[in-house]
C-alpha cells in the first residue's frame, strides 16, 4: 500500500506503507548506520516518528537482546529500503515482523535524505504517516491534535524493582531509561533500585542511596516541573550523576535554562570534547533540547564536555557538590563506546568516601 | 598542539611505479600531502621515480625529485636539500620500507631530519610480526595462532602442530607478495620457500586460516594526543582468503549488528593507540559468522590503499588530515574540508551504500592462473555509490570495462548446472557472475552459502537481481516496473537486452515514464549538515538535491580503472584538463570511477560525478548539466569509446571530431589517408576470417604482425612466423568476423620512434620525439624509451616532422595525437596514429617543460598554438637525456611469460634523467627494480636469429669480469668465438638444471630470446618465470642487454648516485651545460 509522510509545512514524501495506522509526531532524523533497534526502543523517542539517514534498514534482523525498553516506544518509522531476509547469527526475526507485531506504523522506501535536508533547513517538524487515500479532512484531523507532553509518564516504570549487586546503592530515577544504562551502572558493580519518575524526594532519601542516577527520557525537560522540584530537594544530599534528559533537569534545579534545538542531535558520530583533558571523544546521542551556556553562569558549574560541531554543552560538573552530567549517551546501544569512562568517574564519586 | 613550527622544509616520499597491491592511490595520497604541506607555508621536496603522476608536476611541490627510490638516492637528496622532517607513511609500502632503511642507515640522525608521523617503533611494531603478535596480546586482542618461521623445518613443524590449513604471509612485502594458502605439505613447502624470497628480512608469517569468516576492515585516524576515531568500516563480499584487494568490498558493513560494528570499532582505537600511530591506520579483521568471536588480521601503520577507498567512500580526506597530523595539528584542530564548519574529529556517517570492485589483468594475461587467494592481482578498482547495494553493484561491473554492463556472461550462461554447480567452488574473478547464473539456474541460496561462504545478505540481493530479470522477460514495462529496475541499478541496455527492445527505446520510454536519476551529494554527514562538496552520485529517488550553474562550462570524461594499457597517466591527463578549464574560467565537470586518483579528489574539478563510464551514465549528466560539450581526449581509450554514442546523441565534442577518430581507428579509411597524404605504412590488410588471414599473410609475407581492431595496449597482438602460427592465433585468441576485424602486418624489425603532438589543425607543435631502445616488436608500453633521440639522423628526424604534421592536418586534429613510427633501412613508416592523449605526455610534459594537455584543452576550445604563444614545428631538443623504463608486476602473477612481445605486460613505468645517457638509463632501471648485478654468472640461452648479437654482447660481459654460462646451442656458438663458456643442462636433461642454479644462486643474470610458442610448458619459460621467483634480471630482448652492458661499461668508473631536481634540469639547467 503506498503511504506519504506529511510534514507541517506540507512538503510530502512517498513510500510503501508497511500495514495500515497513521501516525502522528515530531519528525527527527538519525545518522547512525547501525542500531536500529536500540533506536526504536530507546523510551527517548517517545512521541516521535524517526526517520534514518542510512538506506538499508534490517539487515541483520532483531535480537531480544538489542532491546533497550520493554518495547519500541517511536510513534513512527520512516526509512528507505527494509531488508525482508535479514542475515545475522543473532538474528531471531525481521525488522518488518517486529514492526507489524507491534503495531508501529513503518513507511518504507522514501528519500530519506530529502526528509534529513527538509529537517535541517527547516527544524524539527510535526509530521504525519498516512496512505495515500488519505482523505484531506483525516489529515487536518490529524495535524490538528495537539502535541503529547506527557510522554515520560508513558514511559517510566509503573513500580519499583531492583538489580542487585555488591557496590554502592544508587537510585534509579527512570524517565525512560535505557536497558543499556542500567546494564552499564550494574557493571561497575552498583546496587539498583529503579524507581518511577514521579517518586519524590522524601521517597527516594528513604531508601537510603548511596548515590542518585537520573536517566535519560523524551520531551521537553521543562514540561516536567515536579521532576525539577524533586532534584531541587536531593541537590548535594547524595552523589549524582545524570544523562540526557537528567541532565537537563539537573540544569533547571539548579537555576540555569534549557531550549531546543533547531534539529538536535542523533547519531552515533558526535564529536564532543572532554574540556579536563583536551580529548575528544566519539559519542551517541538523542536529544533535542540542550543547555543553555549563558544560563549556567554564577551556579557553581563548569562545564566539562562540549560539542565539537556547534560548541553546545554537553558535560558539567558541579565545583561544590558531587555532581555530574552529560548530555550525551555513554552507554552507547547503539554507538561508539568510547565514553564508558564516565561510569568509572560516577562510581569514585560514589566511593570518593569510603 | 599546533604545527610544529620548526618545521620549514619537508621531504615526502612517494610510492615509485604502479605495480599490482600499489596503484595510483598513493599519487592521491601524495599529491593531498604535498597540498596540504604547501598550504602551511612549508617547503615541499618530494621525491618520486613515477613520471606520471601529479605529485612529480612541478606545482605540486616546490623541488620534484624523479630519482629512484632506493636509500642511496634518498640520502643523496635529504643531504642535499636538508629537511626538517620527512613524511614517508604516505608513500605506501615503498615509503615505508624506504623510511625503514633509512632509519637503519642513520640518516635521519646524521641530517637532522625528523621522521614525521607514525615512529619507526610503531611501524616496527605492527609490520614485524613478532612484535606485532607480543603487542596484541598485551592488548589482549586475539591473533591466529601463528608462528614466525625462517626455514622450511620449522614451518613443518609448527603445521604438525596445528594442522592444516595455514596461511603463509612473508613479512615487509606488499600486496601479499609470495604468500598462498597450504592444504598439504608440499604446498606449504613451496609457498614458504617462495615467501622466503620475497620478504625483505627473510621471515615468513604462518598461521591459523580462518577461511570463510567474515572479513572486516576499519580506517582509523590518531593524533599525537591520542584522538582517535574511524573513518569508515568495509565489509568484503568474499569471506576471509581472498585478498582484500581482489574482494569486491562494500561500505559501511552490510550484515553486523551494531554491537559487532562496535566492538571491533572499540578493538581499532585501542590497536591505534597502542602501537602509537599518528596518523591513518588500517585494520583487518576475521569475525566468526557465528559468534561474536574475532581475530586481528593485520594492520597497516600508513595510508594504504583501503584508505583511499575510505576516503572516497566518505568524502574524508584521510591523506590530507594524515598529512596535518604528521605536522602537529591535532584531529580537532583541523577543519572538515567537506562541511567547512565542523573540525576533522568527528566519524564521517553515509546514507547510501559504496561497492568497490577489482580490475583484474586476466583479459591480458591469458595464462594467469585466475584462481583468488592471499596474493593481489588486481591492477586496480573502481568504486560506485547508490541508496541501494544492487544498484552499486551493477554500477561498479558497468564501470569495469570488461564488456558487462549486467551479472551476466554469456559463456557462464552456455554451462550446464552441474558445470556451474562445480565453478561455484571456483573463488576466482569470475564467481560473482557465476553465482548470479547458479540463482537463475534456482540452486538454492543455502547451497550456495555452503559452497562460496558468501554471506546469505548478499546472495539475497544478486537474487533480487535475478528475479528482477525474471519479472522484466516476463511482465509489462510499466512505470512501476521500470522504476524498481532502475531503483536497483538496471541499466537501459540491460533492460532493453531482456525485454527485446533497443536501448534508445528504453530510454525514450523511461524519459516519457518520467523515470530520471537524481543526484545526491557525498557529505561525510549525511545531511545532517550542509556541506559544501560538490561531488555527487546518481540514484533512482524523490529529490534530486543538486543545483545547476549557468557559468560557461565543459564536462571531462576521466580514464576509468588502472589497467595494464590504461594507467594513472591517463589521470594525470585529465586531471590537467580540468585545471586548465578553471584557468580558463570555465567550469569544469569531471565524470570517473576510479577512488584511486586525483581526478575523483572532490577538489580537483568543479564538480565531480563518481558515475560508470558509459553512454546511458554520462548521457543522464550532459541531461542535468547541459554542458557546453565534453572533451574525450584525455580520458584514454575509455573516453574515446564515448565520443561516437554521445555525438551521436548530439552532445559537442570537443577537439578532434568524432568522423577524424574514426578515420584514425579504422584501417579502411586511415589507409586511404595515408595514400592520398603519401606516407609509406607497413603493407597489411584486414580479414575477417582465418582462411582469408593465411592467404593474405602469404602475400604480404613472413612475420607478421596481428591484431584485432580497435583494442587498447596491443591486447591479443602477436608477431606469427609461420602458418601454422597463425593458424592457431586465429583459433585461439580471436573471434574474427565481420564485425570484428583482425589486421595483419607486416612486422618492420626497426628502430621505433614515438611522438606526442599537440595540434590545432593548421600548425603542429612537436615537444620531443622518443626513439625505443628496443626495435618494433615490442609494446611502446613495455619498451625503454629515450628522450631526445639518440641514433636518428637530422634527414629521418626531418622526415618524422613532416609526416606528423601532414597526420595532424590530415586527421585535422585538434588538441594531442600520438604516432608510432618505425624506422627500417632508412624509411619512416607509420604505425599508428591516436588522436588522443598517451601514455607519454606525462613524460614528455615534464622533460619538455610544455604543458601539453593544458595546451590541448586550450585548442580544443579554439585557441591556435599561435595564440598561445607556441611555435609550431620540432623544439629544439633539451640538453638533458630523460629515460622511461616499464615495471611489471611478474612476481604477483604466477604462469604469465615474462618475454616482450607486442602485447603489454606492464603495470607501471618509472624515469631516469641526466646530463649522461648511460646515467640516465642506469637511473631508469635501477628505479625500476632491475637488480643488475655487477659481478657473477650470466646465462646466455637465445633463439638462432639472435646468436650473432649475442655473441657480442657475451664479449662485453666476459670483458668486465662476468663469468658466462650458456645452454648448448648458445655455448656452442659462443664457445667458437673464443669465449670460455660453460655448458649448462637444460631443464630436465640432469638435476643440476637450470632452475637449480638459479635457485642456488648461481646464475646472476639471464639473457633469454624467445623461441616462438607460447605454451607455458616449454623450458624458456620455466627459466623465466625462475627469474621472477627468485628476484634476478632476465633481459629477453638483445637491445635491452645491449643497453644494461652499455651502462654497465659506462658507469664502473663513475659516481653511481648523482640527483638533480625536475626544476634544476627544467629552468636554469639549460645553462649548466
């Protein structure tokens, strides 16, 4: 069936629709040339439909093990060629099973690039997948829904659970954590107890932690003022470290701003320079918004990493408390591993005592 | 850290002639480097023995040195010229074994000279493989269980050990010199006996073959503070056992999960980092097709060829970046030449997929063993990009030139199932076509897996290209079909081929199905960022983002891939075709496939088209440019080919018209030129089937030479002395008929001449002539040649003027033309006329000081040569002799007669210049790796017809101390000369043969003329091929031996190493004199 991917400004791109459902969301592009299925189960994408710049998608078919939530949370799928005889020793099926067993609405042989080109000229894009009969009324209905900001509540833990270990407790906030980060942080030996976006301080100190870890996750940081004010309450209580969207959070309990980003930042080939020691290092990212530099003026911040390409921050650290965060993924799944680093610092944080 | 300011002069060392494993990405990688060296401020020495390539044009680098590169000359330069540092990892193998030798010899230390980039340490250590097998496992990265080995015992031993199959490798070779794959004893004897050879420091590499993995490569970048990162990672079709270099090879990898990407991406940077490169590096890995178990193969500590692949590939200029590095700068210190904004650190991402392709010389050398293995014998490569793998894939076998323009040869195509069944097992150049036949034949995928190791993904999509085959024959060319075929690559010709159409046809219906390429740009990014490369692909999608300009503009159509009879001068042609259009102010576009070359540089032209080279690709560019024409002669016999169905489109061609190649090309009406301007040609005719040949041979009377028409590089030429030769010629090697041709000549055994000239249709400026050290018979390609002439009298040099201009006029040519002439009793007859660019115009370019090819481009777009300030007629020749040797690859292909004949047999070419003759020849074959001995034994075994010259060539050796040995005939004949002459056995009469003594070292030099026949048993051959395996010179034409005993005389009593730069000898050399 022939579908179309509709973008806000009208401009429409052809393709193969995999089954029927529309679809609605922002429209943000990946770079990554691998990764497919980590990308479309990062909870990140919550609320999006993700194009990928690279052409030939499912190559190597869909393992249990790649996935990074509990299921793929993208509110679309726009790529170019989908492989139907995947290769791979680990592959336990194809991507387009995968996608129609899921119900997540895929277009398939579309210019991605042209899409990539639209987006960066013009920002980030509210987009819609339709088939091609698709009556004039449908998508103006569809245009007209207004933008989902809950997206996080969607996507983190409905309770509480635990990976157990033998080092330091460190309380998971998840706001759409990837199973990577918590793979990572078990490794390093953490104790975890993964908690709901919504637990509040009081609840989280109860626990007794060693150290607080605040995950990644979709949306705006600003649409989520309780999480702020729950920061706010932990600031230099405890170790923490944070990635991505507990990054930016960080940086809104402390005072300073955030704000998105003409197009963001996804792939796996970021440069980002570590400003301690002059190297720069090869990152996965997913993010939209960022940090706003100006704003981190008089917080007792320094900024520590920083984007190669457009100079944005993406690393601080607090000269007061212990406290750091990134803007990018050290976990990689998918991407480059080059920055596991930072899992060894959060745990001499976190063992800087004993 | 900055660039090293102290830095004000640097030597950069290049790769020396083109030989198979080291082609002409090493002129890429150079000329980048010298750029990127001038563009600091610094003062660029390079030294290189290959005249054709762009980094020895003197704007390239401030003193060009074209002296051979052997650590003698070297010395002599870097004492002479005093460099600050001196960038070898550039060079390829050759720089880097060169930079080796120098190390060992001190010179870097006694002239202060820094070696820039990756340490001798770090080359040590990843290019000795003891140390490179104690380094990985500090590192904990797995190797193969292997051994180093310097004797055939412990070879044995350690295959007792682990058990057979093994992988040989001799340590420093390149390409794989001397390597194989042992499945019993007596072949693990032989390859290691050979590999002890070829390697420098007589050690042999034996170890586990992980045969049928899947075989991974990364480019890799480091900086001196230790940022890395990957440029770019490659997939081989062909699992592990076939060299990389003969692998068809797609980026980025098609079939790892991002897990595998990154685990071995992870294992790159800590390799990189231990071994301290500074600069690019390649690493090779084998990885289990069923597990996440790996083993490090091997990493290259320089650019290499991969590395150009890579950078092509991407759009990141590794050279240059390597090159920055080299001086200081670090990753994030240099600035994305694509994008402009955003800094060299970063890993380049594709959106779309880019297949390279070997170019194998088994159309040339018919009794090439064509089985693949560890040991390269491709010649060069081609590169395509599309959104789709089918769709590179059918561009690259399209861009090869080998008569494909689909996964479909004929002779494959006549097989019976069981025949293809069994050539499946075949891992030679051939198999990808065989595959492609088995999928039509339905042998199942799974089978195929099981026999080819191919991975299943990739069998997948020559299945998907099948059956769109299927789907063509047998449905109704609808817009839906015929946009899915071109989706996956199908040429028109293709389609049209299998729906029974014509080609036209099938364009006119797509055009009218409004089914058009667009092109999309090459951006490192993939479009995450606007970049400002203008080099571009075409593929079948929604946008075609690329913009048109209105400028005055001129397409350039490149030379496609290395070959034997169509190298990298052929680029450098080009390359200063399009450089003299930006001098004009015109925009120029240039239009190749090959990622080996300066012309695919993004820089070079205005525009590039990474595209094949054929009517339908090239007409799709004229379709979205509307240039104002194109200019095919520079382009080779690649280009030339295009001139007739473009003008025939109705596209401009510029210079010579496409009705005056013709009558150049075809016998019929370049004889009636001929008669009417009255110059003499050797008689011939042409016939169109063997009886006809006989009869006509008889006439025109014993040797003759013969050909098919139209071919490049004297394919398939031979001299026939007899009947019943040419009897069997005409069997064996062509397919006469009407359509296609043979000739036959007389063979003119005279001196031959070669002349470039550049024309414009009235006047005729002739820069030089060549005279050939070896008389007619031999390839011009494979001959010396020597510039000015040396043994021509004024009245026959007059001559050869007068009838170069009246070819010139008379074929009205405009812009260059190339003419062989030989010269018999005292007559100039013509050979052939190409109104195109030649081999020599690099050459004789650079000895002449004329540009000649900017000259030619001016002309093809009306300038005169009054205009631009030339005076017609022969320049007066330079006090200076410059001297232009053939190198052959010989040791890489193993059954290939080594004699000269009319067909070519080399790879590359190398230059000697000096104020001497006998200096400038003995530089010529010294660069050209010919290991003229100067004492020892020297073996005579000629055929009769050369016994008289033979007899005094003998007496020139025995007069300078050389012993002589000889087979009976040759010692009878020398021995009644009064020579002392020991008889030696031929092959197989004792067991102290020949073969014997070669091995043992006791011949040191052998003088060999062919007997006719060309059958592979004969003893002539196993001497020569002997020659090759075991590295001693082996002259088998009697001028060449003439020449080597004359600079042999000639420079026992003087300085062996005297260099001079292209620009002492070109601009105040004049007055050294």
């Amino acid at each position: 069936m022939k579908g179309k991917l509709i973008l806000e400004d009208g401009s429409v791109f052809y393709g193969e629709m995999l089954q029927n459902g529309n679809a609605v969301g922002e429209v943000v592009f990946n770079t990554g040339m691998t990764g497919y299925q980590e990308i479309l189960t990062d909870p990140s994408y919550c609320g999006q439909i993700v194009t990928l710049t690279f052409p030939l998608i499912g190559n190597y078919g869909v393992a249990d093990l790649f996935e990074q939530s509990d299921k793929p949370y993208v509110r679309g799928f726009v790529i170019s060629e989908l492989c139907v005889n995947p290769s791979n020793w680990q592959a336990e099926g194809a991507l387009a099973d995968y996608l129609k067993s899921r119900n997540i609405p895929c277009i398939y042989g579309v210019d991605t690039r042209a899409i990539t080109r639209k987006i960066r000229s013009h920002g980030t894009m509210k987009g819609i997948i339709v088939s091609e009969a698709a009556s004039e009324a449908e998508i103006a209905e569809l245009f007209a829904r207004p933008p989902q900001i809950e997206v996080v509540k969607e996507v983190t833990t409905k309770s509480v659970y635990r990976m157990l270990n033998h080092g330091p407790h460190v309380v998971v906030i998840d706001y759409g954590i990837k199973r990577n980060i918590l793979n990572s942080l078990h490794k390093i030996g953490c104790n975890l107890t993964i908690v709901p976006a919504h637990t509040t301080a009081e609840q989280i100190m109860a626990l007794q932690p060693d150290g607080i870890f605040l995950s990644n996750g979709p949306g705006d940081p600003k649409d989520l003022p309780e999480a702020v004010e729950v920061i706010k309450d932990l600031l230099g209580k405890k170790p923490m470290f944070g990635i991505c969207l507990g990054h930016q959070l960080i940086a809104l309990a402390l005072g300073a701003d955030t704000y998105k980003l003409k197009f963001g930042h996804r792939g796996s080939n970021q440069p980002v320079k570590n400003l301690t020691t002059g190297r720069v290092h090869i990152t996965s990212q997913n993010h939209g918004y960022s940090v706003h530099e100006d704003s981190l003026a008089g917080k007792n911040l320094i900024i520590t990493h920083r984007a190669v390409n457009d100079g944005t921050v993406e690393g601080m650290r607090h000269q007061d408390i212990p406290l750091f965060s990134v803007q990018y993924h050290p976990e990689a799944a998918p991407g480059p591993d080059d920055n596991t680093y930072l899992f060894d610092e959060f745990w001499t944080l976190l063992t800087k005592g004993e | 850290m900055p660039k090293k300011e102290y830095l004000r002069k640097v030597l950069v060392i290049g790769s020396g002639p083109i030989v198979i494993g080291q082609a002409a990405e090493f002129d890429y990688a150079g000329t980048q480097a010298c750029r990127a060296l001038k563009e600091e401020g610094i003062e660029v020495v390079l030294v290189n023995s290959n005249p054709a390539t762009i980094m020895t044009d003197a704007n390239i680098a401030d003193r060009v040195y074209i002296e051979p590169l052997t650590p003698e000359f070297l010395e002599e330069i870097i004492a002479k010229e005093r460099p600050d540092g001196v960038l070898a990892t550039l060079g390829g193998q050759a720089g880097l074994n060169l930079a080796f030798k120098l190390a060992e010899r001190g010179v870097f230390e006694k002239y202060h000279a820094e070696l820039l980039g990756t340490s001798i340490e770090a080359i040590k250590k990843a290019e000795d493989r003891e140390l490179f097998k104690e380094t990985m496992q500090a590192i904990g990265e797995p190797i193969p269980e292997s051994t180093i080995v310097e004797d055939i015992e412990s070879a044995k031993q350690f295959a007792e050990e682990i058990g057979f199959p093994l992988i040989v490798r001799p340590a420093y070779t390149m390409g794989g010199t001397g390597g194989g794959i042992a499945s019993n004893d007596q072949e693990l004897v032989d390859i290691v006996t050979r590999g002890l050879k070829y390697s420098l420091i007589g050690q042999v590499l034996i170890e586990r073959s992980v045969a049928g993995w899947k075989e991974i490569e990364y480019e890799v970048m480091r900086d001196a503070n230790d940022n890395c990162i990957t440029v770019c990672n490659m997939e081989n079709f062909d699992p592990v056992g076939i060299h990389t270099g003969d692998s068809i090879v797609v980026a980025p990898s098609q079939t790892l999960a991002d897990y595998e990407y990154q685990m071995l991406r992870s294992a790159s940077l800590r390799i990189i980092r231990e071994l301290g490169i500074e600069g690019g590096c390649n690493a090779q890995y084998a990885l289990d097709p069923n597990s996440n178990q790996y083993y490090v193969i091997e990493v290259n500590p320089r650019v290499s060829r991969s590395s150009a692949l890579a950078s092509k590939a991407t759009g990141y200029p590794i050279a240059k970046v390597a090159t920055k590095i080299a001086i200081g700068y670090h990753l994030d210190e240099i600035v994305n030449a694509v994008t402009q904004k955003t800094m060299a650190c970063f890993e380049p991402t594709l959106d779309y997929v880019v297949v390279k392709f070997p170019r194998w010389p088994f159309d040339k050398f018919m009794f090439a063993d064509r089985i693949l293995g560890t040991q390269m014998k491709a010649t060069g490569e081609v590169m395509s990009i599309d959104r789709t793998f089918e769709g590179a894939l059918l561009k690259a076998v399209r861009s090869l030139e080998i008569g494909l323009h689909r996964l479909h040869i004929p002779e494959i195509a006549g097989l019976s199932t069981e025949a293809i069944r069994d050539n499946l097992k075949l891992a030679n150049d051939e198999r990808l076509f065989v595959v492609a036949e088995a999928l039509r034949r339905n042998i199942a995928i799974d089978e195929i897996h099981q026999v080819t190791g191919i991975d299943f993904w990739f069998l997948d999509k020559i299945k998907n290209i099948v059956t769109m085959e299927t789907a063509l024959r047998e449905g109704v060319l609808s817009p839906e079909l015929m946009g899915t075929a071109k989706k996956i690559g199908f040429a028109d010709k293709t389609i049209a081929e299998i729906t029974g159409k014509t080609t036209d046809e099938i364009r006119n219906i797509r055009k009218e199905q409004q089914i058009v390429p667009c092109y999309k740009m090459v951006d490192t990014c993939a479009a995450e960022f606007e970049a400002a490369t203008p080099y571009y692909y075409s593929t079948y999608a929604q946008e075609d983002e690329v913009s048109i300009s209105h400028k005055r503009k001129v397409l350039v159509l490149g030379s496609g891939p290395i070959r034997i009879g169509q190298g990298v001068e052929f680029d450098y042609c080009s390359v200063h075709s399009v450089w003299a259009l930006r001098e004009m102010g015109l925009e120029s576009i240039i239009v190749n496939n090959n990622p080996e070359t300066v012309s695919t540089d993004f820089d070079t032209s205005d525009r590039l088209y990474f595209e094949p080279l054929t009517p339908e690709d090239v007409l799709n560019i004229i379709d979205k440019e509307q240039p104002e024409g194109v200019i095919v002669q520079f382009g080779g016999q690649t280009a030339i080919n295009l001139a007739g169905p473009l003008a025939k489109a109705g596209v401009k061609v510029f210079g010579t018209s496409v009705e005056n190649i013709d009558k150049a090309e075809d016998r019929e009406k370049f004889d009636a030129l001929l008669e009417e301007i009255g110059i003499p040609r050797p008689q011939g005719t042409t016939v169109t089937n063997a009886e006809d040949a006989v009869r006509e041979a008889t006439k025109i009377g014993y040797p003759v030479v013969v050909r098919p028409s139209y071919v490049l590089g004297g394919r398939a030429m031979e001299i026939v002395y007899s009947e019943a030769e040419l009897k069997d010629y005409m069997n064996r090697a062509v397919k006469a008929s009407p359509e296609h041709p043979v000739l036959v000549d007389r063979y003119m055994q005279g001196t031959e001449v070669e002349v470039d000239a550049i024309s414009d249709g009235q006047d005729v400026l002739i820069p030089g002539i060549m005279e050939h050290v070896e008389r007619a018979g031999v390839h011009s390609g494979d001959s010396i040649a020597v510039y000015p002439t040396q043994t021509l009298p004024s009245a026959v040099i007059q001559t050869i003027v007068d009838y170069t201009k009246k070819l010139a006029v008379g074929l009205n040519v405009k812009g260059l033309l190339n003419i062989q002439y030989v010269i018999a009793d005292g007559v100039v007859y013509v050979i052939e006329v190409n109104p195109r660019s030649s081999r020599t115009i690099p050459f004789l370019s650079k000895v002449t000081n004329v540009p000649m090819v900017n000259v030619a481009t001016r002309i093809a777009l009306g300038a005169t040569l009054k205009s631009l300030g030339y005076q017609p007629g022969l320049m007066p020749p330079k006090p200076y002799i410059a001297v232009k040797a053939p190198v052959f690859s010989f040791a890489k292909m193993l059954q290939v007669d080594i004699s000269l004949g009319p067909e070519m047999k080399s790879t590359g070419e190398v230059m000697g210049t000096d104020y001497h003759y006998a200096r400038a020849l003995y530089k010529a074959i010294t660069a050209a790796g010919m290991n003229v001995p100067s004492q020892g034994t020297v073996l005579f075994t000629v055929a009769n017809k050369d016994k008289a010259e033979a007899g005094e060539l003998a007496k020139g050796f025995a007069d300078l101390g050389y012993s002589l040995v000889a087979t009976a005939g040759t010692a009878q004949y020398l021995q009644s000369l009064g020579l002392a002459v020991d008889t030696v056995q031929k092959v197989h009469e004792h067991k102290a043969d020949i073969i014997q003594m070669i091995k043992t070292g006791k011949i040191n030099m052998v003088i060999n003329t062919l007997t006719h026949g060309k059958e592979p048993e004969r003893d002539g051959f196993k001497i020569r091929r002997a020659t090759v395996e075991h590295a001693i010179p082996c002259l088998t034409s009697m001028d060449t031996a003439k020449e080597v005993l004359h600079v042999l005389n000639f420079m026992r009593e003087r300085r062996l190493v005297y260099a001079l730069a292209l620009q002492d000898y070109v601009g105040g050399g004049d007055n050294l004199v």
